[in-house]
C-alpha cells in the first residue's frame, strides 16, 4: 500500500516469464477457493458461499481451522477503527457509517464459531482431523454489508471495492494459525498461496476489474455474471463499477488492463503499468499470473495491492499516479508473488517495492524522478520524523521489526516502513555494488516465490553472496544505526 503523508501529520504529532526466469509454481498441491458471491446496488450487500478445500501442507493434525472475517473490522463497535483519524474524513465521505460480515452458516463440520480479539476469527471444528498432505472441505455461507467508505472493502462514489470480501484462512505458523487484527495503520494481512475459482453477479451496465483471468461471461435481463480463475495466488480482489472504461495492452503474453473513469491521459496511465511489469519482469524474474488489473478507485491512501489487481486512488496528480502505479506492481513482486509477515515486518514489502521503484525510475527518467531525489526526500523525510518524535517522546524508537499495532501513528508507521526501508536498501546497494545487489534480489524472489519469507530469508539471499552484511542488518533493524 502507499500511503502519502502531509506535512499536517508532520506538525501535528519499482523481460516476462516467457524471456526471463520465472519463479515456478509450487509442485504440492493448495488450498482452494470456490466462491460464488452476488453484489446488489441498492442495499450494498453482496451475499455469499465458499466451497473451502483445505490441504494440509504442515506436519501436524489440524482439527480445526481459522479463517480472518476482515470485513468485520467496518462494523460499528469495533475494537480497532480500520481508519486512523487522520485519515477518516478522506474515507467516509458522506459521514461515517459502518458494514460488517455475517456468517449465516458453515457446512460440512462439527462446530464453528465466531470469536478472536475482535469477532474477527470463524474458527471451524472439523468432522474429522485432516492429515499431512490430506484435504478437507467446508462451506461457509455468509452476508457482506459494505460500509460507504474509500477503503479497501467498501462502496466509494464511483466504485465497490472488494479486497479482503471472503472468509480468508489464517496462515499457519510454528504457533499454529495466525490471527489478524485490523489495525487501521499498514496492512494487517499474512496470507498463505491458494487457488481461485471465483463467480461474482452484478447488476447490468456493471464492469468487474478482477484479479482472476475472465473463464466465462453472461447476462440476464438485470444482472451480468462472470467467472474467474486464478492460480497460487495470496488474495483475490475484485473492483465494480458502472462507470469504468478500459484500455488494454500486452506485455510478453500478460494482458495488462487499465480501469478507470476520470483520466485524461489514460493511455500514460496504461504505459506506466506495463513498462513497469516488464522492468521488475527483467530485473527480479517473471510475472507469473496470466493478467494485470491497475484500477482506478475511490481510496483514502495512495493505493493498494492485491494479487494481479491494484487500486490507485482516483485524486492523485500525474506523477503521484505514476508513482503509485510503479510502487503497487512492485508488490506483485514483494507481497504477492513473494509473501512476508506484513503484521510484523511491514518494512520487508514496503521498504522493497519503495526502492523497486526507485530502481525503476532510475531506468526511466522521462517520468522526471531521480534516483538522488527520491532517496533525498526519504532521508529528510525521515529525519524530519526523528527530529519530531524525539522531541515528543523523549527518545524514538526507531527499530524497524514491530507489530502494527506498536506504531504510534500513521506517520511513524510510513517513516520506519517506507522511507527507512528505502534507504536500508540505498545503503546496502552502495555498500555491495550494482551487481551483488540486483543478484540478491533476483535470488530472494527465486528462493521465496509462492511462500512466505522471514526477514531472515531475505538477509540470507545477500550475506551469501560472500560480504559479511549481518551487522549491517542489524544496525537497521534494531534502530542503532543514525541516518
């Protein structure tokens, strides 16, 4: 996700999978969705089912599973607002109001509930324990109310963003299934590589951005239905609109759409997405999922990332849209291709798809972004930050591995996530060169593609190339090192 922060917030407180290596696909089986869903317009609800295979890819009997409700994080009462108040009136432009998500069912178990630290866990008692390399399948009926807001789950003035609108399996860890809180600062999400079969109905003279490729497409009297498939991906989104227009392009066998309704020059827009597919392509390995959906949205931050489909924000200028645009499909690299723990570890994406788009930049300067200028604003960025906070707090902490729930505020959160990381990795290409630096990228995404990597894991794929980097690492991670 990007975030741009205000100089208010300051006061007051990155060739194709046909040419290049592509990371291949897990030879194991996965987990899969079937989800069948309905969008009405005129209560804002979408209704549905999902037919949940689970395969059980750990060591361990499993009896139960978990699933993160994130819709329910919209509902009134929640025990974290999905919205800082910095941002809330950017988000709830009629005034705030609220959604949430129901489960009317679950199917084909022995018991289920609803429960975590914020109604936010459907555990799910299974008939019968599943065993390693065994499946097990529920269904799992539920009811979406779409809170109006410019966020990644709700109804926004010219479109329905659905990011995060199903039952999502927790990702399983050495502590067992991982529970997501809904803290309104970075994205709360850890999420395991699964396969799509998704069908969405929606009102006729409605448009579907999706992350899945398009299977099938039909229509009614009132209503269009359309089926997507999507292969070991980390999340499905889909974005609706009766207002979208589209323009199209091909970057070596991937079809790149655009999606929007208030662009004037939309084929820049366009341009910018595909150049800056076929540049991470070239430089970290191959894109891996048949599509790519850039959309245009109603969004209270610069915009969002999902597996094939990222959300821009629909009131950014030329070059912030640029910017955003690159930053967002640097995450199909670092996030969705190559997952990490966003939960504890935001810095590892962010900070990557940050200086990704440096890199890309860099290789294209007719977008007017340097490399010494965006690196130059980060740094005084981020010392403006210290400056601030240790005259605020006394001492700041400045210690990049924390939970999302540790970071005093959103822009604490973009100066340790973003510009810290960003400058991590100017440092560290400095330190080792041009050519240790891209082959450690391209190593990390070669050796961590469709799983989930540790900070350790990423660290590894550069002090193997023979220079001693673990004090380095250190310095940075633990706040010790001054910028």
């Amino acid at each position: 996700m990007k975030k741009f922060i205000s100089l208010l917030l300051i006061v007051c407180a990155a060739l194709t999978a046909v040419t290049f290596s592509a990371c291949a696909k897990k030879s194991c089986d996965l987990s899969a969705y079937d989800i069948v869903a309905t969008y009405d317009g005129e209560s804002q609800t979408l209704t549905g089912a999902v037919d949940f295979t689970y395969y059980n890819s750990t060591d361990n009997e499993i009896s139960e599973l978990k699933f993160n409700l994130f819709g329910n994080a919209f509902r009134q009462n929640a025990a974290h607002s999905p919205v800082s108040d910095a941002y809330s009136a950017k988000a709830y432009y009629s005034g705030k109001n609220y959604g949430g998500m129901t489960v009317e069912s679950v199917e084909n178990c022995s018991a289920w509930k609803i429960g975590g630290g914020d109604e936010n866990i459907l555990s799910v008692t299974l008939v019968t324990p599943v065993y390693p390399e065994q499946t097990a399948s529920v269904k799992i009926n539920y009811t979406l109310n779409l809170a109006k807001v410019n966020h990644r789950t709700g109804v926004t003035k010219n479109t329905v963003n659905l990011g995060n609108f199903y039952p999502v399996l927790c990702a399983y860890t050495t502590d067992g299934f991982a529970e997501c809180d809904y803290y309104s600062c970075g994205d709360p999400f850890l999420s395991e590589c699964a396969d799509y079969n998704v069908t969405i109905t929606m009102p006729l003279g409605y448009t579907a951005a999706s992350s899945g490729k398009l299977v099938s497409e039909t229509e009614t009297a009132d209503a269009k239905k359309c089926s997507y498939s999507l292969k070991c991906a980390r999340d499905f989104a889909l974005v609706l609109s009766d207002k979208f227009q589209v323009e199209t392009g091909n970057v070596n066998g991937v079809d790149v759409s655009y999606y929007y309704y208030k662009d004037e020059n939309p084929q820049a827009s366009l341009a910018v997405a595909c150049e800056s597919l076929e540049y991470f392509s070239d430089t970290f390995g191959g894109y891996e999922y048949p599509t790519l959906a850039v959309v245009q949205t109603g969004f209270c931050y610069g915009g969002m990332e999902y597996p094939a489909l990222t959300m821009i924000s629909d009131e950014l200028d030329r070059d912030a849209n640029n910017y955003t645009i690159v930053h967002e499909n640097a995450h199909q690299w670092w996030y969705a291709m190559v997952g990490s723990d966003q939960l504890n570890c935001a810095w590892q994406d962010e900070g990557l798809a940050e200086y990704s788009s440096v890199m890309f930049f860099e290789s294209h300067p007719d977008y007017n972004f340097t490399r010494v200028g965006l690196v130059g604003s980060a740094t005084k960025a981020y010392r403006a930050y210290y400056s601030v906070y240790n005259q605020i707090f006394g001492e700041v902490n400045t210690g990049m591995t924390r939970n999302l729930k540790d970071f005093e505020s959103d822009y604490e959160y973009a100066n340790i996530a973003y510009n810290k990381g960003m400058i991590m990795f100017e440092t560290l290409r400095q330190s080792i060169g041009d050519e240790k630096f891209v082959a450690g990228l391209k190593k990390y995404f070669g050796n961590n593609c469709n799983k989930i990597a540790s900070q350790d894991d990423l660290f590894g794929c550069f002090i193997s190339g023979g220079t001693d980097l673990e004090g380095f690492f250190n310095s940075f991670i633990e706040g010790k090192i001054v910028i």
